[in-house]
C-alpha cells in the first residue's frame, strides 16, 4: 500500500508518497504510521491511496497529524474498495478535506423483532442552506452496532458547515434489514439539534424484498 499526501503552499500543488510496509490490521481495527523523513508540504488539502495487490481493501477514513498543525479527517464517502483487479475496486483512492465542522449523530434502532442488523454499511449525506457533506461508513470500532432499542452514538469530525441542516440522505450497503426510528443530528456549536423521524417505518436493505437502500428524510417546514 502507497499514502499519498496532497498540499497547497502558496498556491503550489505538492505531493509527497511513502510506501507503507506495516501489514493491516483485521477489519474495525486502527493502523497508525508514522512518516518521519516526510517534506514540508505546506497546507494539506487530500490523501491518496494506492495498491499494487489485488488483495480487496477498504478503508474508513484516514486521519494525519501534521507535527505542527492539527488533525485532518478525510473520509471514503463513495466507500470504494482498494484492488488492482477492476472488478474488485480501484487501484486509487482520492480523499478531500471537506471542512472543519464537526456533527454528533444518534441512531436509534427500533425495540422490535427483526429491526437490528449485524452490519449496515451506512452512509449519510447532510444537507444544509450552504451546501453537502458526506461521511463515510458509520461504523463503532469494536462495538456491537444496530442492535434493537439501542442509540449508536457516531462522531464525524472535519466536514463542511452546511449552514441551517434541512435534510438528510442515508444509504446501506448491506442486504441485512434495518429498522431505525429516530437520527438525532447536533452540528457542534448549534444551540438545537435537529431530528429526523422515520415516521413511515421505512425498513433499509439492499435486497428490495426487504427495505430500500435509501431514503431521504427532511425538517418540516414552520408554517410561522
């Protein structure tokens, strides 16, 4: 596996590539590297990855600490898979920084039968007056997600202000039925938080026999 670090410094694109030759870690877990004879590159705007093998891998997010500046989160929003072989995945991954807001967001799955799922790969795309942010897999390292009557907490760091949130857009990549209730949303710094209610008790899951694989909800408008 190659790491890519994209930078802009005074208007001057650089790029700088490691070979990363530590072996990854089982699925859910954690691999930190640290690259010691990197060079300045100013202020960073992306990461890439890159594979040789046609070994399948995806990765999360990625998240660098620069020495002097502050963490960076840079999320696979199309949760593409890393492989040489093209009908596995992409040989390259680009990820951008997409801002320096931070959310807070509760998933409640419903207390009945068959609501929980032993995996989900969702997504959500937050919609605002000033704009999109995307996350990439919400996922609980280590942790039993999705279970029924249970509230998922996820933190998503480094995404864009969208301003005012209006909607949101989630999508799974999984044929496990899901059942959720309520997706509690706080942008961190907003007094309020918004809530989104799954009113028509809409079941998610790729297989079409089971649910939908995505599903829009948004605030109701004031009449005020």
């Amino acid at each position: 596996l190659s790491s890519g670090i994209n930078a802009e410094y005074g208007g001057t694109k650089s790029h700088f590539t490691k070979e990363l030759e530590k072996k990854m870690a089982d699925k859910q877990n954690v691999d930190t590297f640290t690259i010691t004879d990197g060079e300045a590159l100013g202020d960073l705007t992306g990461v890439t990855l890159s594979t040789a093998g046609q070994d399948t891998w995806m990765v999360g997010w990625v998240t660098v600490q620069p020495e002097d500046g502050e963490v960076m989160y840079f999320y696979n929003t199309g949760v593409k898979t890393l492989s040489t072989d093209p009908k596995k995945g992409v040989a390259s991954l680009d990820m951008v920084e997409q801002g320096k807001a931070k959310y807070l967001i509760y998933m409640t799955t419903a207390c009945v039968k068959g609501a929980k799922a032993d995996f989900t790969g969702l997504t959500i795309k937050i919609e605002g007056k000033k704009g999109v942010t995307e996350t990439g897999l919400l996922n609980q390292i280590n942790n039993n997600n999705w279970e029924s009557g249970n509230t998922d907490v996820f933190v998503v760091q480094g995404m864009k202000d969208v301003g005012h949130v209006t909607c949101i857009e989630m999508e799974v990549r999984s044929e496990d039925m899901w059942l959720f209730t309520v997706v509690e949303l706080h942008k961190v710094g907003d007094e309020l938080p918004n809530f989104f209610i799954n009113y028509d008790k809409t079941r998610m899951s790729t297989d079409p026999a089971q649910g939908v694989s995505t599903i829009k909800l948004c605030n109701e408008k004031c009449s005020l």
